[in-house]
C-alpha cells in the first residue's frame, strides 16, 4: 500500500485543516457567494495580479472545477491595474461554505468566526492577508492591523490576540466610514505575527516576508513600556455612579480622575 501524500487536501472544507482555515478566513474576508436563478451561483475572489499565486493554491485545494482570469482596468487609484479572479461555480461547494459562514451577497457586516471547529491561527491568518496589513508604521514601529465592518470579526480578533500577546482592545466603530480599525503595535505585533505566519504557513508571500521583518525590531532604551490596560468591572462601575463623583471615585478605585471623568460621561449617555 502507496504511502499517503501528508500534502494531500482532507476533506473540502476541513476547517481543522490549516489551508482550509485559512481559504475560509480569506473568502470571509474578500471573496464574494453570488446566488442566481435555479441552482446558478457563483463564488468569486479578486486580488492584485501579484498575489495570485494564493488563487492558484486555493484552486488546488479545491476538488471542483474553478477558473482564474485576469485582467486591466483604470481605477481611483491607477490608470492600469490588473487583477486576478478565481470563479468557482459548484453549488455544492457553494454550498459547503454557506453552510459554514460564508453568506450569499453582501457579508461584511455579518460575517463572523465559523461553525464548528477550525484552526484558530490560520483562520485569522485568513482574515488579515485579506483585510489587513502587516509591516512598520511611519514612525518606524512594528505593527498588525485588521479593518473591518463586522462586529463579530472585529471581537473575534480581539479576542484571540489577547490570548496571544496580553494586550486588550476593545472595539469601536470608526466615526467616518463605520468600521473598525483594530492596531497591534511593538512588541504585541511581533507576538502575534510570530504566531500566526510561522513557517511552511499558506498565505501571501509579501505578508508573510512582512512578519519576517518586524521580528528584527528592537524597543530603543528610552521608550516607556505603557503599563496594563485596567478595565472597568461591574462593581467599579457601580462605585463610580453611587458617588457620582471623579474626584472621589478616584481616591476609592485608584484610578486618575480623567479616567474617572470619562467614565462617568459613557455610562451617564450609555456609551460604555
């Protein structure tokens, strides 16, 4: 009996497998289930041309019948840009990955972490290869960011870099435009790009030389280490408006008075 190739796909979909984790995170992020007339549908992803080699993988790891075109077009950015689209038809793969989470038509507020088990790690590696950035800020500082409109994603990520890195976020809505620009800067950064673009990982290769990169990163002498953000707990919180007052809310909780001032404003206009 032949050996069994260890590179092999499992069953399409295995979300425990971590190229599938992966596709999935990716096709939350920026692929789109279109549904037609009958049993007509399709599932689309569009990238820039240079990273289509992560369409190629996703068509290999895909036992359906799919398609990869290119083309160039002027945009709001470039007077000639091309891009590449994987097309996959099948419905009952289409059907997998709606089944999953992936969602028929406009998805990015809705979108959440998957159903049932998956690969956490490649998962997210997904999501930020799709919608996120990974690289040095101007002011030269590592950094791992996530924009995007769904609130699920947006906590999930939270979530799951404070279990990696120790560091606390909590979500809000850009002013703006509506979405959330999640940041993960210094040593956080480091942390969770180690973890999540460890070696031999499927994803896109300017990313993955990106998370390379800012390991080299060294905190100078001189920059303050920001202690733990402390959060607010219920019985703080009922403290704080049993006084109703910064100054002395701050001499109980230990806590600045501006914070104390803040705090106050987002409970009294229910925005905490």
């Amino acid at each position: 009996m032949a050996d069994q190739d260890p590179n092999a796909p499992t069953r399409f979909m295995d979300l425990q497998d971590p190229r599938y984790a992966y596709m999935f995170g990716f096709l939350q992020a920026d692929g789109h289930l279109a549904q037609g007339h009958g049993r007509k549908g399709k599932l689309t992803a569009e990238v820039n041309a240079r990273d289509i080699e992560i369409l190629r993988e996703f068509q290999r790891l895909t036992p359906y019948y799919s398609s990869i075109t290119e083309r160039t077009r002027s945009t709001n950015f470039s007077e000639s840009h091309t891009s590449a689209t994987w097309t996959l038809c099948s419905l009952e793969a289409r059907s997998t990955l709606n089944e999953l989470g992936l969602p028929y038509g406009r998805k990015s507020m809705t979108v959440g972490p998957p159903r049932g088990e998956f690969s956490h790690c490649d998962y997210v590696r997904g999501i930020i290869d799709a919608d996120g950035s990974v690289g040095y800020t101007g002011a030269g500082l590592p950094f791992v960011s996530l924009t995007t409109a769904s609130t699920e994603l947006g906590a999930y990520l939270c979530h799951f870099a404070r279990r990696i890195t120790g560091a606390e976020r909590t979500i809000g809505r850009n002013a703006r435009d509506g979405v959330y620009n999640i940041l993960y800067t210094k040593e956080a950064a480091q942390q969770l790009a180690a973890h999540l673009y460890y070696e031999d990982c499927l994803g896109l290769e300017r990313k993955k030389t990106k998370a390379s990169l800012i390991q080299s990163w060294i905190r100078p002498a001189d920059m303050r280490v920001a202690p733990p953000r402390r959060r607010w707990t219920p019985e703080d919180d009922e403290t704080l408006l049993r006084l109703n007052d910064a100054v002395s809310a701050s001499a109980e909780l230990d806590r600045t008075a501006q914070s104390c001032t803040m705090r106050l404003w987002r409970l009294r206009t229910g925005k905490p």
